[in-house]
C-alpha cells in the first residue's frame, strides 16, 4: 500500500474512534490524547516505506524525541486519567447549545485537529518523494530543531513547578510571569509550531525548493494556536484582571523583551 494511502486510512480511523469515544465516555480530550503520538505513526509509515532514507530516519528519530516529551508533560498534568478532559472543552459547552457543541465536537477537534495531525506530518511525505542525501543544511535544520526542543521542554517545567507551587500556596503571583515566561506569555506554543516549522524545512530542503504544498501543516498549526492563545487568554483575563498588564508587557508568543511595566501595576501587585 502507498504510504500517504495508508496515512490517510489511519487519519480516517483516528477520527472515528475518537468522536465515538466522546460520544460514549462524553469526554472530549480523545485527540489531546493521541496528540503527541499520531504523527510519530505518520512520519514512521514514510521512512519505513523509503527503506531507511537518511533524511526520513532522522525526522522519524526527532518527531519520537517531540512526542515522547510532549506524552510525558500530558501525562503528568493528568491527561490521560478518567476526567482529564481540557477546560476549555467546558467553557465551551456552556456557550454552546447541545446540539451546537456535538457539531464542533465532530468537525472541529475530532476531523479538523486530526487533520492537522496529518498534514504536519506530512513533509515527511515530500522527503519521502524526493529521496536526496543528507546535507549540512539537514545538520542546521535538526540543530533548530532540538534547541527549540529545549525550550518547551524549559517552558513546560518552568509552568509545572509554578503550578506545583501554587497549589502549596507559595506562588507570589496568580500566574508565571517570570522565566522563559517573561519574554513571552506562551514560549512552550512558540516552541511547538517552530518545531513544526523545522519539519517543513526537512521536506523543502528534500525537495530544493520551499514551494511545497505541505506548508499547509505548519500553517493550519499556526492558526490554531492563534485562535486557541485568544481564547485561553480571554479565560485568564476574566480570571484575573491584573493579567491585562502582562498583556501589555510581554509578547504574545514570539520571545522578545519585555516592555515597561506601568507604575500602577508596579504599586499594586497581585498575589494568590
């Protein structure tokens, strides 16, 4: 079988069994759950395919590094456990009428998010159709890679032991905002999506040339973030108040230095 054929029947059976496994268990965090490892699958069905392609190996080898950290920082916070169901899938529901939210849940997080799954695994695919050796830019591109590796795995647990702290009541304020945290609100989603990035590069440096459709991947993930940032930060803000300053401080998602504080923020800082 093609193994972009077989890609697709496994995107087709990820999406199945998850919206059926909402409906049943009326949990909606099936495709957080297989997240992290689906597109290891996906890469994995292409570099088997190329007989052992040098290229294809090493994104199969980096996306496995991805996904066994990404796996590991879900399953701490209780992802995988019965209940372990995102917050934002509750806010949600209660915005939405019933029927309402079942069609989000099956067009929106069990297809569309599965798709994208799909398609950012995909320049594996381009690699797959243009079998060139390994070159230095492969050794830039891989560098990219594991440094932006790095820095989510930074971000992550600089967030776990903020919350680790906060939950024993010793966090000096209502959330991080110091860290990776002070140049950026979200540096963890910026690490994602440009490792993302770096797995497009692999493909385009396959093919000589960055005009490759699998760009959609990247960018499908990019407007994702874009529109799940708004709508995690719209839940922080009515939280807290005082977060609209750190808005006003510190880059969204790009790491950048941060701007000055106002003297009214600075009078009356907020704890929790």
């Amino acid at each position: 079988m093609e193994p972009l054929v077989l890609c697709l029947w496994i995107f087709a059976g990820a999406c199945a069994v998850t919206w059926l496994l909402s409906v049943v268990t009326r949990e909606y965090s099936w495709t957080d759950r297989i997240w992290s490892i689906i597109p290891i699958g996906y890469v994995a069905v292409f570099g088997v395919a190329s007989g052992g392609n040098g290229r294809l190996v090493l994104m199969t080898v980096l996306v496995a590094l991805w996904g066994a950290r990404l796996t590991f920082n879900f399953a701490r916070k209780g992802g995988y456990a019965p209940g372990g169901e995102d917050y934002r899938w509750k806010v949600l529901r209660e915005r939405m009428k019933p029927w309402q939210y079942q069609l989000f849940n099956l067009f929106f997080i069990s297809i569309y998010q599965n798709l994208i799954l799909l398609a950012i695994s995909l320049p594996a695919y381009t690699a797959y159709r243009h079998p060139t050796p390994l070159g230095w830019l492969d050794v830039v591109a891989a560098v990219a890679f594991l440094a932006f590796l790095a820095g989510e795995t930074v971000a992550d647990q600089q967030q776990w032991n903020f919350h680790q702290r906060k939950k024993a009541g010793t966090a000096p304020t209502r959330f991080l905002t110091t860290g990776l945290f002070r140049y950026s609100r979200h540096p963890n989603f910026f690490c994602e999506q440009a490792q993302w990035w770096t797995v497009f590069a692999f493909g385009a440096i396959a093919a000589g040339s960055v005009l490759q459709w699998t760009i959609v991947g990247p960018v499908l993930l990019t407007l994702l973030f874009l529109g799940s940032t708004a709508f995690t930060e719209s839940i922080t803000k009515s939280k807290y108040p005082e977060y609209a300053e750190y808005q006003r401080t510190t880059s969204r998602q790009i790491p950048w230095f941060p701007r000055r504080a106002t003297d009214k923020a600075a009078a009356h800082p907020s704890n929790g």
